[in-house]
C-alpha cells in the first residue's frame, strides 16, 4: 500500500508550504511522493522545490480552486491512496 500526499496551496508563504511537507517527511506512516499544487499563477513553488526530488510540482496555470488543484495533484499521483 503506497499513499501519495496532494498540498494544495493558495497562499504567499512558501515557508508554511515548506512545514507541510516536513510534517509529511516526518510522519509515522510512510508516504509515497509528496505532490505540491500551486493554485497561485504568480508564485515561484517549482523553483523552491526544485532541488527536493521527493516533491512533485503541479502548476495548473491559474486558481482552479480546491477542487481542481486536487484533481490537479491526482492526475499526477502514482500511490495507491490519495
């Protein structure tokens, strides 16, 4: 069984983005891939992740809204549960 994680993010602070994906790293169950979403067309989330190669970077182009930027990140995930 194999979990991949989707982080759908909106907001301005790459830093927060940043401790979610640590608490993922740092969580007791095991996750697959970690899939960060940035619904904010303006930020820069794939130059920020780019040196971490256990994090895939979706970027749908606009706010899709929550709904899309999941469906976004699944499109992606290759884990057996979102």
């Amino acid at each position: 069984m194999s979990v991949s994680a989707i982080i759908v993010t909106c907001g301005e602070d790459i830093a927060l983005i940043r401790a979610a994906v640590g608490s993922l790293r740092a969580s007791s169950e095991p996750v697959h891939e970690i899939i960060v979403v940035d619904n904010h067309p303006q930020r820069q989330t794939a130059t920020a992740f780019a040196d971490e190669v256990d994090v895939i970077v979706a970027i749908p182009g606009a706010n899709v809204g929550f709904t899309g930027g999941v469906a976004a990140g699944a499109a992606l995930a290759t884990g057996d549960f979102l």
